[in-house]
C-alpha cells in the first residue's frame, strides 16, 4: 500500500533526527503529506508505528546481513567476518544510528523483547 509506504518513510525520517518519544501521529501525517485520520486506517496508536517502524528496521537490517553474506560465500572466514564488521560499524555510523538506537531502546515498552 502506497500510503503505508509514504507513513513508514516519514516515521523513518522523523526518528533519523529525534527521539522516538518526541514521534506523535500528529507530526507523522503532516510529515507524510496526509491527515491523522488516515494514519488511524492503518495504525491504532502511536506505539502500533513504532512497532511497525521496529519491525521494518529489523527486515532491513538482517536484510543487510543476508545478502553480505552471501556476496562473502566463498570467501575465506577472516575476509568474509572482517567484511561483516566493516558493515555492522557502517550501519551503526550511519544517519540511521538515532532511529536504530531509538527504537530498539523502545523495544521492551512495545513488548517486543525483554
């Protein structure tokens, strides 16, 4: 769904620069270019966002991991691991470390992890 979409990448640009707490329907549909009724078709709260935001940077990241590993298939250990790191460090460096951080802080509360 192209309105999903559009909702996912607001809430992600929006907690690539603030906490995940400062995050409020509100900001998110006017980010998104929608009204807050039309957040509410999709998500029944704000936790129901950050938990749909959690699972998609969970996707992305392991993702990420999949397919370095398998550009390493092949490759001796050391090469393939030393590969691995330079990209975990990478995606930790990156504009995306507030939301990574952010959410997983937020994970417990959503009941996602203990």
């Amino acid at each position: 769904l192209e309105l999903v979409s559009s909702l996912m990448e607001a809430g992600t640009r929006i907690l690539s620069s603030v906490d995940p707490a400062q995050l409020t329907v509100e900001n998110l549909a006017k980010k998104a270019g929608v009204g807050i009724g039309s957040v509410y078709d999709y998500f029944s709260s704000k936790d129901s966002i950050l938990s749909a935001l959690l699972d998609r940077q969970i996707d992305e990241n392991l993702s990420r991991i999949f397919n370095l590993l398998e550009d390493q298939r092949g490759r001796d250990r050391d090469t393939a691991l030393a590969a691995l790191a330079r990209a975990m460090a990478d995606q930790y460096l990156s504009n995306r470390k507030q939301l990574n951080l952010g959410l997983f802080r937020l994970a417990p509360l959503l009941g996602r992890l203990p």
